[in-house]
C-alpha cells in the first residue's frame, strides 16, 4: 500500500470584530478648575456595528455632563460611528482615566488635570501684633 503526499492550500481570514473603537480627547491636559469641559470622541468602527450602536464611557476624575452618573454615560453612535461626550475637570490635581466599552471592546485613554493657579489672593492687613 502506498500513500502519496498531499497538500492542500488553506486561506485564513480574520473574523470581523464588532465594535471596534478608538478614544481621543480635545485636550489631553488641562488645569484642575472645575469648570474646562473636556470633549471626548468615540469612534466605532462604522464598517462592522448594528445600528444603533452605544458607547459607555466611565471616568476616574472629573465629571460626565448630562449622564446618570457623574462617572459614567452611555452614548449613542451616529451614522458615522461618532459618539462625543463631554467631560468637566476636576477641582483637584489628578490623573483620570477614561474608558470606553462598545460591542465587547474596551479602550483606555489617560487625561492629566494640573493645579489650577489661584484665582484670588486676599492680604489682610492688621496693625495690631497677635
């Protein structure tokens, strides 16, 4: 009995991964006021997503504005896969990180909140010594 080599061409394609995103941020530094508002952009792979499609974003400092939470939002995609949310600095010096999940993938990205300068300074004069 004889057995004769084969060989066949095998071809692997990748599977197409739902909800692929990626974040980015107006500004990736900003003074510690708590007033500065903060744009963050979702993109979600327009190519592989159901419509409607979300985006929940979570923070580590700052503020959501306009969510349930002042830590997390949910976000639709439009059309073109964008979804923006808007996030107010901190007071307090920090280092926050913002994460998005969409379709089973997450992304991180990482926002620096710097001391603000003060705003006022009062001097108070006294002639009497304590």
């Amino acid at each position: 009995m004889c057995i004769r080599d084969r060989y066949y061409n095998v071809r692997f394609d990748l599977a197409a991964t739902r909800g692929v995103i990626d974040l980015s941020a107006s500004s990736r530094v900003a003074l510690a006021d708590g007033a500065t508002v903060i744009s963050i952009l979702t993109t979600v792979d327009a190519q592989r997503r159901p419509s409607p499609y979300t985006v929940v974003l979570t923070t580590t400092a700052g503020s959501f504005l306009g969510g349930a939470s002042a830590l997390t939002i949910t976000v639709a995609a439009n059309d073109s896969g964008l979804a923006r949310a808007l996030l107010r600095v901190p007071i307090d010096s920090s280092i926050a990180i913002i994460t998005g999940t969409s379709g089973g993938v997450t992304r991180s990205i990482e926002l620096a909140f710097n001391p603000a300068p003060p705003t006022a300074v009062c001097l108070l004069y006294t002639s009497r010594c304590v």
